[in-house]
C-alpha cells in the first residue's frame, strides 16, 4: 500500500479512511536497538538513510477458528497497515520495521526530509451515494416503466391477425 489506512495516529480535517501520518517515500535515520535502550545516551548515528518504500496488510493474530483442525489461525487483515518496509539508501537493503518506530523517530527529528502530511486519496463523488441495482438506476433514468401491481413485469408480443387484402 501507498498510504498507511486506519491508522491510530491519522491526519486531520475530513479523513474517512484515517490516513496515517507516516508518507511513503519518507526518508529517516532508523537507529539501532542499543540506542533506544540506553535512552537516548549519546548522539544518533545519521550514516544510513531509510526511505519508506510500502505499508503492509496487518495480521490479527488468531483471527480465525479453522473448522476441520479445530485451531485458530492468523488472518491478514487489508486496510489495517502496522508494518511499513523500508530500503537503506546506501545498501539497498530492506527491512520490515513497525510504525510506531517510524512515528518515534520523527517525534526524535531523525527524519531527513521536511516532515509533510500523506496526501488523500481522490474523493469519488459516487462513494457517498446510496448502492442502486441497475433496474432502479434505469427506472430513475426513465428507461423503463415500473412494474403494476397484478400485471406480469415482463409483456410478451401478441401475435396479430394476417391483414385481409
């Protein structure tokens, strides 16, 4: 995905999908886990860029009962994105990294670019209309009668009578 959904932390104003804050394309200085667990000791090493490639499906874990084995399984979740992968920009390796790791590192200033907002996506004007089945749609759209109570909905031709000459 472009675009983390349903994100706990999200933009503000109209947002339906709550985009989350995190951009892909978005490039930080991910430090090591020694660097967090010494709280913040020292200064952070800012060698090795990362940029935010993709936002990944997030998994609920034992989401669902599988019938035949009786056990619960893991189910990927579309929509629910917890898990960005990221690219090292001198190496090219990618790793998976959580979110909220990438919303610490910005709240730290360990982000190389200006910190920007994701842009929506485009606003269908559809998408807030009522679901039409395509007889209502073609009703509505003058295209054919409503059906009357006690007459068929579907009229057959009539075969006519041979013209006398």
């Amino acid at each position: 995905m472009i675009r983390q959904y349903y994100a706990q932390r999200c933009r503000g104003g109209y947002n339906p999908l709550r985009v989350g804050v995190i951009p892909a394309g978005a490039i930080f200085y991910i430090q090591d886990d020694g660097w967090w667990r010494d709280r913040y000791r020292g200064r952070p090493v800012c060698r090795e860029p990362w940029i935010v490639e993709a936002f990944l499906n997030g998994t609920v874990g034992a989401g669902r009962r599988n019938a035949e084995t009786g056990r619960w399984e893991d189910v990927y979740v579309a929509g629910r994105s917890d898990m960005a992968v990221v690219r090292s920009l001198r190496t090219g390796r990618r790793r998976q990294i959580a979110v909220r790791m990438l919303i610490l590192h910005e709240v730290e200033g360990l982000r190389r670019d200006e910190a920007t907002y994701p842009d929506l996506p485009a606003a269908r004007a559809d998408a807030r209309l009522p679901a039409v089945s395509n007889r209502a749609a073609n009703r509505l759209a003058g295209r054919v009668s409503p059906p009357r109570q006690g007459r068929p909905s579907v009229v057959h031709a009539q075969p006519t009578a041979p013209a006398a000459a």
